[in-house]
C-alpha cells in the first residue's frame, strides 16, 4: 500500500503497534464486560442496605425525633427522603444502559417488584429508589449520583498511556535491532553490484542475523577472489599474445607480397585491439582513486587526435563543473563510445559529441547515424562477449566495449543508455551521479 512508510522497520513498528492498540482495546472491552455484573450487584447490594437501614431508622426513631433525623442523614450521607406521590414525576433508568438494568433487577429481587427507580425525580438529579413503609405509605430515597456513577480514575489512563510506551519503544527498538544489520547488508549488496569492494559486515547480534553476515562476507571475498583470478587470467593471456603477435608484425614486414604485407599487418592490429580491450576490462576501475576531473578536458583528449586525423567528429560541449572523478577509466569509456560510434556510424553525417549537467548528474552522450541498436536488445548487448548478428557489431572486435563503459559507469554510481536516435542512428548516453 501506498500509505505504508517503505522501509522494514515502520513497516513492522506500525504492525506491532496496531497490534498492541488493538490487544489493550480488546482487554480492556473485555475486564468492562466481566466486571459490569459483580459490580452491579456490589451497587445493588449497597443500594438495598441503604433502603432497609433508613426504613429501620425511620420505624424505631421516636415521632418527635423523626425529622432530626433526616437532617442528620442529608448532611452526613447527602441522603435524602421524600414521601411518594401518585403523580410524581419519575423517569425510568434507560433501557440502553446495561449496567443500569442489572443493578434494577437485583434491587427489585431483594426490595420487591414494585419497586421503582429513577435518575430524576421532578427535576433532581440522583438515584431515587422507592420503598414502603407500615400502612402501605410509599417514600422515596434519593442517593447522590456519584455512588452510582462510575468515575474513571485518570491516573489509570495515565499509567496505561505510559505503559504503552514503555511497550511502543521497546518494540521499536527491537526492530531496529533486525532492520539495522539488513541496512548494512542492502548497502554493501547495491556496493558490490557496482563493481566495488565493501568492508566486511559486522558478525554480531542475535543468531540468524551473525549466520546471514557470516555467508554474506564469505560469498563477498569469493567473488572478490573470483574478479581476481578472472583479471589475473585476461592479463596473463593478453601478455602471453603479445610477443607473438610482435614477431608476426616483424614477419609481415618482412614479407616481399605488398597485399599479404597489408592483409596480416590489419589482421595483427585487429587482435591487438581485441587484447587492448581484454586489459581494459580487466583492470579494476576501483583501484583508481577519484579526483577532481574536468570531463570536457577528458572528451577533448580523445577528440583532439582523431579531428587532426579528419574524423567525423562534432563537439558539444556544455558547462559542467568539475567533479571528483576516475580520470583514466574515463578516459577508456570516452574511447570505447567514441570508437565505437566511428566504426558503426553513417559516413555522411559526423559523431556527436555533448556534454551538459541536469540536476547534480553529469551527461556525455555520443550520437552517430549508424544502423542503431533495437531496444529490446540494448541490456544484453551490455553484456560481456556479446554482439548483435546485424552490421551494427559487425564481425570484429570482442564484445567488450561497451560492457567496459557499463563498467566503468556504474563505478562512479552512474549508468549506461543506448537509445534510439530519431531519425536513424544510437544515442549512447552516461549518466555520472555525484558520489557524497
């Protein structure tokens, strides 16, 4: 749902939180329910000695006592007694009041069932209980209202309101215990996804998170061991190639057949390239540490030799700010894009070449009119040692180059577009995030 907070640990605190809520309304409903009768009866108890004791009083005062007599009970017990009339003005207890009715059934099991009752009597407020006397005289006794009434003690509410959060605040502290460890582990995950070499995780706290850390740090160094092995190997066999590679440039040169002199010394620059690409991909762009890098200084560097060739090429060139950045990787991205753009684009139209910020991001995008690249197959072609079967990859080269600009991209937090140019042709874009 859109109205969660996206994080685990809201997420789960307003679960349990609800849940507590939830748990102290239900008891809460169900002690009111439990206690309502024995506390009716309690009242009622409480109701019918009142009734029989100032029956009593009245019955064994003297006559000329009587009247002191009620005075003392209005003033010590807010007890009050009134002769019963035959129009008087009673309303009955509200039926809507369960506890009421329970007090009124157990009063009229002990007083008799002509017993009446009311909350007001002509207009006065109490809890006015009828009885008889000898000679079938009928009175009223009224007792004060809070006898009746239940009031609710604040400092219930309040010992509840802190006990609550009392319980609030260790449930949220519990979850951030547990969401804690797979913040770190999110973060050191979405570091390996981006080519580079997180610190190891803490292996603490409760079982399950030490064992998840234990596996991630191990499966973190065997990947790290494995990128090792895999650059030590494209290094070694790319060093390996080379000398051969020297002595047959040597033997082409030395070859008196002008075309078979051309066909192997192109076929020797090929594979030079192919081995020039493998060292690329293997060097590991996090041993470059960043700094401040002006990147229309890096564009120009690779631009500026080949515009003094004749290349097709057409510079754009925004007003960025300088950034700390991984010079040298940049340097083999801006190459690899450029090249690439040059062997695949349209003859008639030159490369272009801009630069610009949005945001806080800076952007180089290279543009050719070349054959482009579908767009359901942009993401593969990202991959190592993959090139389309169309004329837009051609025969040559490894596969490498722009899985070596992905690369490199996502090492400064960036990324990698190739879109479709309008018009015909690839927009090869990236995008460089600020790194804090």
């Amino acid at each position: 749902m859109k109205l969660l907070p996206p994080g685990l640990l809201w997420r789960t605190f307003l679960l349990v939180a609800s849940l507590m809520l939830v748990a102290v309304l239900a008891w809460t409903l169900i002690f009111a329910r439990a206690e309502r009768e024995p506390r009716a009866r309690q009242l009622a108890d409480m109701v019918v000695s009142v009734v029989n004791l100032t029956r009593a009083a009245l019955l064994t005062a003297q006559a000329d006592k009587r009247l002191a007599l009620l005075i003392e009970l209005s003033d010590r017990e807010g007890i009050r007694i009134y002769p019963a009339e035959e129009g008087d003005d009673a309303a009955p207890l509200p039926a809507e009041s369960a506890f009421l009715q329970l007090v009124a059934a157990e009063v009229r099991r002990k007083l008799g069932a002509d017993t009446r009752m009311s909350l007001e009597l002509e207009g006065q407020p109490g809890f006015w209980v009828s009885f008889r006397m000898e000679g079938d005289d009928e009175y009223w006794v009224m007792l004060p209202r809070e006898r009746v009434d239940r009031s609710f003690p604040l400092r219930w509410l309040g010992w509840a309101a802190a006990i609550l959060v009392l319980a609030l605040g260790g449930a949220y502290l519990v979850m951030f215990r547990v969401a804690r460890p797979l913040r770190a582990l999110a973060g050191v995950a979405r570091d390996i996804g981006l080519g580079r070499r997180p610190a190891a995780l803490e292996e603490a706290g409760p079982g399950e998170i030490r064992e998840v850390a234990h596996a991630f740090n191990q499966m973190s160094r065997d990947l790290a061991r494995l990128d090792e092995d895999r650059a030590l190997i494209l290094a070694g066999i790319s060093h390996d190639m080379r000398t051969p590679l020297t002595r047959l440039r040597l033997a082409a040169e030395m070859s008196a057949d002008a075309a078979t002199r051309e066909g192997m010394t192109a076929d020797i620059e090929e594979m030079d390239k192919i081995i020039g690409q493998f060292l690329d991909f293997a060097r590991d762009a996090e041993g470059e540490a960043p700094e401040p890098t002006d990147l229309n200084a890096v564009v120009r560097h690779i631009a500026d030799p080949l515009l003094m060739r004749g290349a097709p090429l057409a510079l754009c060139l925004g007003n960025v700010p300088q950034r700390r950045l991984r010079p040298l990787a940049l340097l083999r991205l801006t190459a690899n894009l450029v090249n690439n753009a040059l062997r695949h684009g349209s003859t008639e139209s030159a490369v272009e070449v801009e630069t610009r910020q949005e945001d806080r991001a800076l952007i180089l995008e290279v543009r050719d009119r070349g054959p482009g690249i579908p767009p359901e197959e942009a993401e593969r072609l990202k991959r190592p040692f993959t090139r389309l079967d169309s004329a837009r990859s051609g025969a040559s080269g490894a596969g490498l180059g722009l899985a070596i600009v992905e690369r490199i991209a996502r090492s400064h937090d960036g990324r990698l577009d190739l879109l479709p140019r309008e018009g015909g042709g690839l927009i090869a874009r990236v995008t460089l995030l600020p790194q804090d």
